[in-house]
C-alpha cells in the first residue's frame, strides 16, 4: 500500500510560480512511475507529467517547457512539481499518482491551483 499526500497548491497570479509536492509512504524508488494529473470543472482528468523509477521524465505538450517533475533524492519519498509561468488555464485540482508494477494505482487526496488573469 502506498499513501500520497499532496501540498503547496493554492492562489497565484498569471505569470507566477508555484511548487507541488507529492510525499510518499514508501521509498520512491521502489516506485515504478509517478507523477500528476490535474481536473478542471467539467473536464476529464488528465496527465500533466511523469517521471519514472529510473528518473525519466515526460510532460503533457500544454505544459512542456513551464513545468518541471523532480525527486528529493535526499528525502527519497517526494516527488515534486514546479510550475512556472502559470496561466489561467492552468486552474484545476492537482493529483499525485504512482504506479506498482502487478498494483492497483494510487491517488493522493488533491490539491487545487487557481491561477486568476
């Protein structure tokens, strides 16, 4: 069983910058792949970007280049994300996942960006 706990969401301007964490209940490296997908109001969820065991990493094309998935590799039980130059689009709630090989997924409890114009 892995528990996920989200945190750093919250209220930022366009333009400003706002770092996720994602704090495992295991050591992340026995982790097979984790990352974050967000939900806007009446939109299916969807993957904003991965980074795997072995520390690649891959983002959705509407946040390449702005957003940044990271390990502690100190902590070795969070996963971060950086958001740069947010926009209002950007505005949904924020799940950490991770996957287990042979294992059902895991879901945080969410974190809410809002992102005003």
């Amino acid at each position: 069983q892995v528990q996920l706990v989200e945190s750093g969401g919250g209220l930022v301007q366009a333009g400003g910058s706002l770092r996720l964490s994602c704090a495992a209940s295991v050591n992340i490296f026995n982790i097979d792949a984790m990352g974050w997908y967000r939900q806007a109001p009446g939109k299916q969820r969807e993957l904003v970007a991965t980074i795997t065991s072995s520390g690649r990493s891959s983002y959705a094309d509407a946040v390449k280049d702005r957003f940044t998935i990271s390990r502690d590799n100190a902590k070795n039980t969070v996963v971060y994300l950086q958001m740069n130059n947010l926009k209002p689009e950007d505005t949904a709630v924020y799940y950490c996942y991770a996957d287990r090989i042979l294992r059902p997924r895991y879901w945080g409890q969410g974190t809410q960006v809002t992102v005003s114009s």
